[in-house]
C-alpha cells in the first residue's frame, strides 16, 4: 500500500493548519556548540519551504544524541535552531520544553509560515518508549503530521510512530516528506526494480553487521563486492592467512555458506594495505589478499582491488554502496575508500543510478567533496540498513494509506 506523501497535498490542504514536521537534526556540533555540518538540516529545507510556501504554522521535532531521557546542555536542538533560522533566512522559535502548556501556546500562537522547533524529544525518558502519554501530548501540537525523518524511521517511537497514530485518531493526515519520499524512491528503485548490472558495495568491520544485507542482497545483485575488515572472515573462510587482522571466528561458517550460495557474485579484494597497528604514521605494505604475514593487520583494500572495483563499477546501472573499504578515517588506509568513491562518481557521470548510505561512507564523499556528485545520499545509516534488509520501518508504516488507485 502506496503511503501519502507530500505531494498528494494541495497548498490549501495545510494553510493556516499547524503542521507537526518530524525532522532529523542530530547532526554534530563542535567545542563551541556550533554545526559543523548541516547537511541533515539542509536535506529538510525543501519541505520546510514547501509548508511555509502553502501557510501552514509548523512546529518541529527532532532528536539529538543518546541524553537517556533526562536534559544534557550539550544536546540541546538550540545549535540547529539557529543554523536552521539561517538557512531559512526567516527567524526560528526555539523553546526549551517538547510539550505541556508552553508548547501547547506557542504552536497555537504561531502565524502562517512560521517556524517553532521544540526542545530535544529525547529529553524525555518516554520518548523511546513509544509511550502513549507522550504521543497524547505531542498530538495536541499539531493538525496534520509530516515525517521528513528518515534516519529514525527505524525507530518506533513516541515522535515517530505514537503521535502519527494520535494524529491519524483525531482525523489528521500523517504523511511523508519530501526528504522522505526521495528516499525511499531511491533506495526502493534499487530493491525493487534496477536498471543492470546491479552493483552493491558493502564494507564495514564485521561481517556479523551486515549478514542480513548480504542476505537480502545476494539475490538481486549481479556483483556484491566487499570491502574493510568484514573481509577477512572470508579470507579465512577460504583458508588464506589473515594475519593478525580482525577475523570473527564464530562466523566462519556463516562465510563459507554465503560464499557457496552467492555463486562467484561475491568479489573479494585481490590486495590489502597492511600494518603492524592501525594507527596514523605506521610504516604500510601491500600484499596479497591471500596472505597476511603474522603480525600484520589488513587495514584497506589495494590498488589492485581499487582497479577492479573501478572497473566492475564502470559497467553497472545501478549502484548501492555502505561501509568503506578500509579505516579511512586514517590517512594511510583512506585510499580505498577513496578510489572507490571516485569511481562511483564516474559511474554516475557514466549515467548509472548511485545510491550512498551509512555514516562512514557518507563521511569520505563529504571529505571528498563529493557529496553532489552521486545520484543519491541517504540520510539514514540504521535505517538505510534495515530497509537494505527488507525490513519494514516503523516510522513509514504508520503514515496515512493514499487511496487505492492513486498515482
């Protein structure tokens, strides 16, 4: 079932109504607790336009960091407040509470197209509780609701899932975001009906992270290439010497199985960048994949692997990736992840669709500059995973049917 979306509404559908946005602003903050990188505040402007645009009164939540359901002045939403106050180039209310009497007013109180975000939802220890009370209180704020959230999709709580049901009780619609819709065209065109070849990237440390994935992948893909420490327990699997390289033991089976099953779509590095630490200014090698002398830790993939990646990757039509190759936030082992990155950005130019999710990914393109150069990149680390996974998101299945027949 088709969910509502934004776009199935009519300016006048929101004018002068209040309008709950879900939004994620968990972005980082430096000493001075100022935005270091807004480009999760960024991601929401085109529905906030949208909204302030048709009149409607919108009121924000948002959540930051783990304050485990009490206040920590470091984790306050006033920094992204200010940056967003910015962006809009309009003022932006801030208040210090999420509901209650104050909330209550200043949403009443707003004009059209104007802008409150309340206090930190994760302040209150109900919140991830998916707790009833709360999602009363935070229903009274608005009239309709829009979920632009897509990195806690994942997360069945009272400002994801609870208030949409208060809202959908009361008769309010509950429907996606812009931000929200393109995520999910993106990563649900890639699913479900890829141009090909259909490549996905998967790297990471353990392989036990991403087992669900390459589960559901496997079958949908036409390569599936690994990257990072993940790779070692496939090494092992197949007998190579790992070294002193992080293997899980306990998932060797589990390797060899995949193997099996993925019948030679699995491509594993052909070289590996080699230390006796993962630390900055060690002396590096490369080797075989094959073998890892004793003593020496695999830390990225190898040119050799990059050359062969690049070129699987110049003949696919779409493409997923998640995880870097390597420890890149180091220096002497970001050569992978960056090969890689600039190879997907050649695949874009090449006309391939190129889908970027998870957090260290999404961090190289960024320090590469090349964050406008693929076709997408997710918002959702947890929640790009568990959709890869093909499993349902509580934020999304809660929102409003759009109507049998609808477009």
């Amino acid at each position: 079932m088709r969910k509502y979306t934004l776009n199935d509404l009519a300016p006048a559908d929101v004018a002068g109504k209040r309008v709950l946005v879900r939004v994620d602003y968990n972005v980082p903050l430096d000493d001075n607790l100022e935005v270091t990188d807004d480009t999760r505040i960024r991601t929401t402007l085109p529905t906030l336009n949208w909204l302030i645009d048709a009149g409607a009164r919108i009121v924000l939540l948002a959540h930051f960091g783990r304050p485990k359901g009490k206040p920590v002045p470091e984790m306050s939403l006033r920094p992204a407040a200010v940056r967003l106050s910015e962006l809009l180039n309009r003022p932006v209310q801030f208040l210090e509470v999420t509901t209650g009497p104050e909330a209550l007013a200043a949403s009443e109180a707003l004009g059209r197209g104007e802008v409150l975000l309340l206090e930190n939802t994760r302040y209150d220890a109900r919140e991830e509780k998916n707790d009833p009370g709360l999602a009363d209180e935070l229903a009274e704020l608005g009239d309709l609701f829009v979920n632009d959230a897509f990195g806690a999709a994942h997360r069945a709580h009272s400002s994801t899932v609870g208030v949409i049901q208060r809202i959908r009780a009361k008769g309010g619609l509950a429907v996606a975001g812009l931000l929200m819709k393109t995520e999910l065209d993106y990563l649900g065109h890639a699913l479900d009906d890829p141009a090909r070849p259909f490549v996905a990237i998967l790297g990471g440390a353990k392989i036990s992270g991403k087992i669900d994935v390459i589960e559901a992948l496997l079958p949908k893909t036409d390569w599936l290439l690994i990257g990072g420490a993940m790779a070692n327990t496939f090494f092992k699997a197949l007998g190579y010497e790992t070294g002193d390289s992080l293997v899980e033991d306990d998932r060797i089976e589990m390797a060899k199985a995949l193997l099996d099953k993925a019948n030679g779509r699995i491509v594993l590095p052909l070289d590996l960048v080699v230390a006796a630490e993962m630390e900055s200014g060690v002396e590096t090698r490369v080797v075989d994949a094959s073998v890892v002398p004793a003593g020496l830790k695999a830390l990225d993939v190898g040119p050799k692997t990059v050359a062969e990646y690049a070129r699987i990757l110049g003949t696919a039509r779409t493409v997923l990736w998640n995880g870097p190759m390597g420890v890149a936030e180091i220096p002497e082992f970001r050569a992978g992840t960056e090969g890689v990155a600039h190879a997907l950005v050649s695949a874009t130019e090449a006309g391939a669709i190129t889908v970027v999710g998870g957090g260290d990914s999404v961090a190289a393109l960024v320090d590469l500059g090349l964050q406008d150069e693929v076709s997408h990149v997710s918002t959702g680390g947890g929640a790009s995973l568990e959709f890869l996974e093909g499993k349902p998101l509580p934020g999304v299945e809660a929102l409003s049917d759009a109507p049998t027949g609808a477009a």
